[in-house]
C-alpha cells in the first residue's frame, strides 16, 4: 500500500489555518489572563461560540471553573495544533492514523488538528459513549 500524502499546495494551505488558529488560541489565553484580574464577564459572549459537550452537565460550575476548563481546553488545542504542524513538516498530515486513508477536506477545515478520518472518530466516539453509560 503506497503511503497516501497531500499535495503541497494543500499543506501549505492548512499549514496557514493551523497558523490562525495557534494564534487565536495565544491570544485567547492571553485574553483570559488579562481578564481575570477584572472579571471575566465580559469575553463569555465569544465563549459562547464553542460548542463544549460538557456545556450542559451540572449548572453549578461557577464561572472561575468555567474558565479553567476553557483554558485546558485551548492550551490541549494549542498541544494539538503544534502536533500537527509537525505533520505538516514531516508530510503525514492530512492522513487518518487509524486506517491510513485521506481525512476530508471538509474536516480538516472545521478541525485542522483532526488525525483521524470522519468514519474512525465517529466509531471511536461510539465506543466511548457506550464505555461512559
Ligand atoms: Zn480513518
């Protein structure tokens, strides 16, 4: 099976969305930093944007939490954004880890650190769905 890898005028097109992103993400921590000294209430507007699946569990999580996990979550995105940049170098980006084949484009531009394809992360989140009940 010959190793599948993207054209470069595809890395170099994702490698300037993951740019954006790490960016966003810097500048968004650096954000909450500055905020916390004053309140963080004003930047949930733009929180609000981020489609967390744990959004809905308990209600009583207080803002300060709120926030800690909003943070974990952008330093893991952070993590996995300079993860794929090094993809992006060594050409395996864009190729889903588990069956090998092309991660969609579609994907790619909604999560431009996926390592799995649509099919493999909709199984593996059927398994974890079913390990969590
Ligand atoms: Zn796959």
């Amino acid at each position: 099976m010959a190793v599948k890898k993207l054209s470069t005028e595809k890395l170099k097109h994702y490698e300037e969305i993951i740019l954006k992103e790490l960016h966003e993400s810097v500048s968004y921590i650096e954000n909450i930093n500055k905020d916390q000294s004053i309140g963080a209430r004003e930047s949930s507007g733009d929180l609000s944007s981020y489609a967390y699946h744990q959004a809905d569990q308990g209600s009583d999580t207080n803002l300060m939490e709120q926030t800690v996990m909003l943070m974990e979550g952008e330093r893991e995105k952070i993590r996995k954004l300079n993860d794929a940049m090094r993809r992006i170098a060594d050409e395996t980006y864009g190729v889903c880890e588990m069956c090998g084949e092309y991660i969609q484009d579609t994907r790619l531009e909604v999560i431009p650190y996926a390592t799995n394809c649509f099919d493999c992360t909709e199984k593996m989140e059927d398994k974890n769905r079913r390990r969590r009940r």
